[in-house]
C-alpha cells in the first residue's frame, strides 16, 4: 500500500529521534542515515494504518536494525586498519539528539561513545534506550523481545562497563575552554614539559586514520609519551603540509558537547582532535583523522560561523 502524504509526515517527524538513536547505538553518521532510511524502506511497505503507535514501531525496527549491524560491525572492525574510533559531530548537528540531562549528554560524549565500543549489542542498546532517551524497562523489555528482569540486568552491567572506564569527574564548559588554550600553547611552545604539566599521568592519545590517512596502531600512553607525540604533531613540516594538503589553520571548538581541536585545510576539516578533560588534567585524547569520518563535520563547519583561527599548524 503506497503511502499516503500524511504517512510521510509521521515518518519525518520521527527522523531527528531515530537518526540520534542510531548514531548513539552505531558511533557513526553516515551509518545512521542508512539505518533510518532502512527504517522508512520498511515503514513504506508496512500497512500503516494498523500500527497502533507509529513512535514505538518506529525504534523497534531501527533498533533491531542496528543491532543487526553493531553484530557485522564487531567483525568488520576486526579487520579495520589501526584504531577504530566514533565519528565525531560538532556543536549543533541535530544528530547530537536530546541533551537535557547529564545521562543524555554524558551518552553522546565522544568518551562514552568510545567506551561503548566495549559493550556486547544488547548492552549498548539497553542503555541506549534506558539513558539517553530515558525509555521504560517495559519498553526497553518489548524492543528488545526481553524480559523486564533480563533488560534491568544487561543495564546493570553497561553502567558498571562504562563507569570502570569513567573513573573521573568531568570539569566546567569555561574551565574545559581554558585547558584547551592552554594545550595549543603548550603544543606549540617546541617543548614538552609545558605539555606534560597539562596531563594526568596515564594520559593517552588514539589516532583513527582508516588506513587512509597515517595514524599509530598503538595508543600513546603516558603523559611523557603523549607530550612527545603532541609536541612532534605540531611541528611544521613540508611533509605534513603535503600530507594534508596545505597549512591547517586550528580552531578550538566543540565536538559531542566536550572540548575539541578542529584542523581546517581550504574549508575541509582534516583532523578533529577530542579531549577528554579532568579536574585533574586532560587524560585522553582521540583523534579522528579518517576521511570517511569528517564528511559531516566538514558540512556542519561549511554552514556555521566559527570564528578566526587560533593558529596555523604545521
């Protein structure tokens, strides 16, 4: 049965939730439009004059569908070359989703999406579900095809992963901004004792370059490793010039409601640095130099106003 206008119209209201639930669940954008329009392809061949609650039929489909995808993606990235990190989405994209409480913000901070990584299928849509979009155990429950107990059980279980992985507390907007300040000086300063003053002692970076574009298999761990490293990434280069194809010009921003470092290059973003900072100092940071993973950031950064550049890097 073809749609009917109205039909269209319930499914399009619906999109900005769905596409925010499935980057929560899949980490990445593109992935999440192709998921939802999966959920619309199967949305226009349902009769939907016999769906009681569009809304709840809706994230049923889309979530089974991303479940189904989180399984493949579990042994894709197993092949992936080097790190495998979420994309990153700047201030304002509306794929960000819901972001009244802390647990829907916390749910879509590039730490958290990191450490769902770590969570079976079930358990990151559990909480999903449960934290981000504050969804009923008995829903969660009907979603899933579980039972009450078993959905309460999973939750307990992803909550306990990403609090072993989230041992401390995030800082202020305005303090956060400062450390950022603070870090592209230090960066830039050719020395690393400015740098190393600035981390926490197990401090760590991870690069994400697909294979397409040089980033380390292996994490930097360490303040002294991670100064290093910083200090060597911010030295100008004609080879890194050619690498990215021009002399970056570096804004600090924001990327998944923490503080970030965005490298432009004629427009394009090429690199969206994520850190994770900590009253006691910045503890990570996650690079996400990947192509595939900056289309969207590059579109969302062409249609805002982001200011003069902090710095030319490189």
């Amino acid at each position: 049965m073809a749609l009917t206008a109205s039909d269209v119209d319930r499914f399009e209201a619906s999109r900005p939730r769905l596409e925010a639930l499935a980057y929560r669940l899949l980490g990445s954008a593109s992935e999440a439009e192709d998921a939802v329009q999966d959920t619309f392809l199967r949305w226009q061949a349902a009769d939907v004059g016999r769906i009681e609650v569009p809304a709840a039929w809706l994230t049923k489909v889309l979530t089974n569908l991303c479940l189904n995808q989180l399984t493949s993606a579990r042994a894709r990235r197993e092949t992936y070359v080097g790190q495998w990190l979420p994309e990153p989405l700047l201030a304002g994209d509306p794929m960000l989703g819901p972001a009244e409480t802390a647990e829907q913000r916390e749910s879509v901070s590039y730490a958290v999406l990191t450490l769902l990584e770590r969570l079976t299928p079930s358990e990151r849509a559990v909480y999903v579900l449960r934290e981000a979009f504050g969804y009923p155990h008995r829903e969660i429950a009907q979603i899933l095809d579980i039972t009450e107990a078993a959905g309460q059980q999973i939750l307990h279980r992803a909550k306990k992963h990403i609090a072993d992985g989230r041992a401390r507390a995030e800082i202020d907007e305005a303090a956060a901004r400062r450390i950022v300040d603070e870090f592209l000086a230090a960066a830039t300063s050719g020395r690393t004792e400015p740098l190393v003053r600035l981390l926490t002692q197990d401090a760590v970076s991870i690069g994400d370059g697909g294979g397409k574009v040089p980033a380390r298999a292996k994490a930097f761990e360490g303040a002294l490793a991670v100064a290093k490293f910083m200090r060597g990434l911010f030295k100008p280069g004609e080879a890194k010039r050619a690498l990215v194809g021009g002399s970056p010009e570096v804004y600090a921003t924001t990327a998944n409601g923490g503080p970030a470092v965005v490298a432009v290059v004629d427009g394009r973003i090429v690199g969206v640095m994520c850190l994770e900072v900590t009253a006691e100092g910045i503890a990570a940071f996650r690079n996400q130099v990947n192509p595939d993973k900056l289309a969207r950031a590059t579109r969302r950064w062409a249609a805002t106003d982001h200011g003069e550049p902090l710095l030319n890097a490189f």
